[in-house]
C-alpha cells in the first residue's frame, strides 16, 4: 500500500460530513493556530446546522463553524499508534489550508463506517511538521506565571477563535505540565498544547485574558470566566 491509498478527498459536501460525527463514536477536534493545539476529546452528541454556522456540541464538544469558510474534506488513515488506527478527517478552507481536523479515537472502524459509500479521490499525503531540534526554555517565558497560577484555581474558559472557528472548554485547570517544549493542559476531555516562545505575554480584557503574540498580535488563544 502506498501513501496516496492512505489519503483521500472525499466527494461529498462538509456539512453532510460534519453531520455524521455523532455516528463515529469518541473524537478529538483539533484546532492549529498560532502554532499552538486547543483538542476537545469525546462524542459529538449534536451538530446543529444553521444558514450561516454549524455548531457541535455535548458534554466533551463546544465548537461553531463558519459554514462559509468550508470548501472540502480530506480523510487521511495513514496513523497509526501501538497497533491502533487513529484516522483523521481534515476540513479545508478556499486556499486548501486545513482548519481544523478531526480524530477517531476508537480505531478506524466506527470512524470509517458513516464514510463507507462516499465517492473518494486519492491525493497526496501531507508533510508532517518538523518541531526543530531545539525548544525555548520555558522557566523564563513570559506565558507560564499567568498559566501556573489557573492550576487549582476556580473554573475558567480556554478558547482558540480563528476566522473559521471557535472552540472552548470550560473546567477546572488541574494541571499544567511544561514538556517537549510546551505548555501542557491534559484533561480527559481538554487538551492544551502552548509552545514555549509562542507568546509574549497576556492583555486583560473585560474578565478575558488574551494571548499576545512575539509580533504584538493578538493570539487565538483567550482564557478568561466561564461565559
């Protein structure tokens, strides 16, 4: 088997793909931005389709999609991890830039099932990311006080919007671990993945903090009261 059987665009629209992932079983979503994950792992329980956006939703889901940033879907079943198949479907925009992806977390059967029948076109695998050799020390980077001092603290809300977009989590931040150069918020149904070096610190706003980038940009990345 070669590269181009393990990676297809399908030929059907994404809101008709988007309403099956309740048929798939536990999923993680994946939003990249700014070089930093923000992952919600769990069963899509609902996707509400409105004119203009497409909501997922449940006990470990919290996303709204603009329905106008969606141009296509290619799936891609080349992961695999100790024997286990991690298939991924990753939503593209006009420019063919993915954004956002979603993760079967139970093996590639309950993932390819509500697929089975869709018209496929082979394409070529995308080049994974290099993460470099070297990681920024992230005893001094001017993100971690701000995200050590959530760890045992009350309920907050972490949010990743980007122009296609938003997806929250709203919980108990538990733990933060600074490792293979991140910053890491590890919960059954949260995942944060922050590099070191990313930001250069947070800008308070109405009860928000909002990531603030080396170039002065303001982050995707927003963590502030549960809202």
């Amino acid at each position: 088997m070669n590269d181009t059987d393990k990676r297809h665009l399908l030929k059907a629209a994404p809101t008709d793909i988007l309403k099956s992932l309740p048929e798939m079983d536990r999923v993680m979503v994946i939003v990249r931005a700014d070089g930093l994950l923000h992952e919600r792992l769990g069963k899509v329980d609902k996707v509400d389709v409105q004119a203009e956006t497409i909501r997922l939703s449940g006990s470990c889901q919290d996303m709204d999609i603009d329905r106008s940033t969606l141009a296509s879907v290619e799936y891609d079943t080349s992961s695999q991890m100790r024997g286990k198949h991690y298939p991924r479907l990753d939503f593209l925009g006009n420019d063919g830039g993915i954004l956002f992806s979603v993760v079967g977390l139970e093996g590639l059967e309950p993932f390819e099932g509500p697929l089975t029948g869709l018209d496929r076109v082979p394409v070529d695998m995308r080049p994974r990311p290099d993460p470099g050799d070297a990681y920024p020390d992230p005893d001094t980077d001017p993100a971690r006080p701000f995200l050590e001092g959530l760890v045992g603290g009350p309920e907050v809300t972490v949010q990743v919007r980007t122009g296609a977009v938003t997806q929250k989590w709203t919980g108990k931040v538990e733990d933060m671990k600074p490792m293979g150069g991140c910053f890491n918020i590890l919960l059954k149904d949260f995942h944060l993945h922050l590099p070191a070096g990313c930001l250069s610190g947070w800008s308070e706003e109405d009860g928000w903090h909002h990531g603030i980038l080396k170039d002065g940009g303001r982050s995707a990345l927003s963590i502030g009261l549960d809202r």
